[in-house]
C-alpha cells in the first residue's frame, strides 16, 4: 500500500483549507466515504479537495460541516478557496480552467478566437487587449499568464484527449501581423504533431448557421458528470444538465462531420502559414453541398 502523501498547507490557500479539512475529519475518527455519505459527491472527490487539487462546492462544505460539527467553517471559508483559485481568469472560466486538469477529454467549438489551450503570447495579449483595451499593464500581463499556462496539462502524464474544430475564419482572417500569425498556426501545427491535438478546421460556407453564435467546450471526466461551457465576449455558462449536456454534444458531432478530417485541416493550417511567411492571404476553402 502506497504512503500517505503529506499535505504542504504553505502552497495555497486550497491546501490550507484542505489540510485543516483532513485534520478535522481524522480528528473526528471518520474516513472519506463516510464523511461523504449522504451527499452526491465520491469518496475520491473529497480526497482530491484535501489535497487542494479541486474547488469545494457550496453544498459540500455544508454537508461537511453538519458532519464534522464544524459550525460553518468550511461553508464559510470555501468562497475564499474559489477566489484564490480563480487567479486572473473571469470568474465565470475559472471553474472551467481548474476542471480543465481533470479532464479526459476536451472537445473545443472555435468560432470567434484560437482556443485560449493553443494561443501563442502574441495572439493571447491581441486578443485580451481586443476585449479588455482599458486594463492596467500588470493586469493584462496576469491575464496573459494565467491563459498560456492553462497548456502546461499538454505536458503532464495524464494529458486529455483534445479535439478543436476552428471556424475557417480564425485561419483565413488574421489577428496578428503575418509574421506573428504564421507563429500562432505552426503552433497548431506542432500540438497536433505531437498527439496533443486533433484539429479540424469547419469551411466559411458549411451550414451550421445555428451554433456560430457561441463558442462550445465539453468536458469529459472520468467519476463526475460530463459538462458543457458555452462563451460569448464577456459571459460564460457551465451546463450540467445530462439531457442539455447530450443535446449540445449531439449538436457538435454534426459541426465535426461537417469539418474537414483532421488531416486535411493540419494541411491547410500549414500552408496558411508558409502563405503568412511568404506576404500573401491564405485562399479560402468551398464546402460544397452534398448531393
């Protein structure tokens, strides 16, 4: 049997919580499951928390303090984590960016930017400055780190399995000086090159008029329910709901058979880069109805 990794309270103000939530529950004798009993959460999930790798949810923290006979305090306290937690992201993404490192599969609808998971520094700062012009120098940078450093997961043992589809446009329409947006797509390139990406890029004409409105992440886990986030400029929503959740997934699995296949779309996002390096405007791709 593996040892008990100790718990560091120094590192954060989730570890903090979470080793003062495991001293108090080994103080009250009770293991994870049965501090767990009677709510909708796992024993894992519990434990995850008191290692200060996942958010408290509200009603957990009261499930826990009517159990532990701690008169509020991780109710009370649990809003703490969730701000330190979010950092500089908006604080309706930043669930989304911590569940991100749980995630077994990512499945991205691009319609308006690069996905935040495959933005280059340059691209971050054009498009953070494009929606937020009027942010201090030191804020705007904060923002830019925190969105460059959500690609760590590529990195790690247990990276996702991640799809992007890319409107058209985000290739075609250039954020960034050609030189710059030549980086950005052979950024794409070398993700997709190294089995951390599958892209598929969805032509300008394909008929999915109605799903160009939002931009769409869904989020697969392995013990906890799948979730959907749809975005606009300055909003975003988490969608739980199992019924909606498969609704909207059925909506994707339509957008993908429209895309082109991944090899092709790796293609064209390549040679849209040697066109920025060369000074001319990638042409645009027909999709021609179907017979």
């Amino acid at each position: 049997m593996a040892a008990r990794k100790d718990i560091d309270g120094s590192e954060s103000v989730a570890s903090f919580y979470g080793k003062e939530l495991r001293w108090r529950r080994e103080e009250a004798g009770l293991t994870l499951q049965q501090t767990v009993e009677g709510s909708f959460y796992a024993a894992t999930y519990l434990s995850e928390i008191e290692r200060g790798t996942r958010r408290m949810p509200l009603d957990l923290a009261r499930h826990v303090d009517g159990v532990l006979k701690t008169d509020g305090f991780f109710e009370r306290r649990c809003e703490d984590v969730r701000k330190a937690k979010q950092g500089a992201h908006a604080s309706y993404f930043a669930p989304i960016a911590e569940a991100e490192t749980r995630a077994r599969v990512i499945e991205h609808w691009a319609n308006a930017l690069i996905p935040g998971l495959l933005q280059t520094k340059a691209y971050a700062e054009v498009a953070n400055n494009a929606t937020h012009p009027l942010d201090p120098p030191d804020e705007a940078e904060a923002k830019v780190r925190a969105r460059l450093a959500r690609a760590k997961l590529f990195d790690g043992p247990r990276r996702p399995e991640y799809w992007a589809i890319l409107h058209e446009s985000l290739i075609r329409h250039p954020l960034l000086p050609p030189a710059e947006m030549a980086e950005q797509l052979d950024h794409i390139v070398a993700l997709a090159k190294r089995r951390c990406l599958v892209p598929q890029v969805l032509p300008w004409n394909a008929a999915t008029q109605p799903l160009m409105k939002l931009s769409l992440v869904f989020l697969d886990f392995d013990d906890e329910p799948a979730v959907v986030y749809t975005e606009g400029t300055y909003h975003g929503q988490i969608v739980d709901d199992p019924a909606l959740v498969k609704q909207y997934h059925k909506a994707y699995d339509r957008l993908r058979a429209a895309a082109l296949p991944p090899e092709a779309s790796l293609d064209m996002i390549e040679q849209a880069a040697e066109d920025y390096r060369d000074g001319m405007q990638p042409g645009r791709v027909d999709r021609r109805p179907l017979a």
